[in-house]
C-alpha cells in the first residue's frame, strides 16, 4: 500500500503537468475572447463620456434620443423633444448621435466604381 503511494507521487508530476496544460490554455481563451474585449469597450465608452460636450445629441441606454442641456462630473441634463429636460448619469449614455448621424461619404469614390 505505501509502494503503491510512493509510486503514484513519483508519476504525480506529468498527471499534474498534463492537467495544468489545458486550464492553462482555457485561462489564455478566456483572456482574449472574453476579459480583453470588454476592457477594450469599458475604455472606449470611457474615453466616449469624455470627449461629449454642451450642445451634442446623444441617445441613452435606454434608448432616450436628446441633447446635452447642461453637464456635471457625474451627470447629464438632457433636453428632449418638447423641451422637457432629463438627469441622466453620464454611464447611461450609449451613443454620440452627433458623429453617428452625419456618416462621410466620398462621393468620387462610389462614382469611380459605377
């Protein structure tokens, strides 16, 4: 019983090594697949938050389409249709209606291709 012991903790290190491999590389999956994306989103709408100014259209995460009225470190007041105005916080804010609404396009290039 205790050769039988010895002997499994001698082969113990390549069962080890063969099992450590794979959550090793389930680890590396999961970073890029997963947590690298999500950080990369978290500061793009950090850096989206920071570049909205007075005056700019946005629309919320709830799907509120307005325009910046007034602004503070932590929130936004929104005026929406109507001149109603609405608090938000600035992390409720999704788009920058601004920049999506007007897309560039190069009319000498799609005429070039016809």
């Amino acid at each position: 019983m205790i050769s039988t012991v010895i002997l499994q903790a001698a082969g113990g290190s390549s069962s080890m090594l063969s099992t450590l491999v794979p959550m090793v590389l389930i680890m590396v999956v999961f970073y890029f697949f997963m947590i690298r994306p999500q950080v990369k989103k978290a500061k793009d709408h950090k850096k989206l938050i920071g570049e909205l100014k007075k005056g700019d259209k946005i629309v919320t995460t709830a799907g509120i389409h307005g325009r910046i009225a007034d602004m503070n470190d932590t929130t936004f007041l929104i005026e929406v249709e109507g001149g109603t105005k609405i608090r938000f916080d600035k992390t409720a804010v999704s788009l920058d209606a601004t920049k999506a609404a007007a897309p560039k396009v190069d009319l000498a290039k799609t005429d070039a291709k016809a």
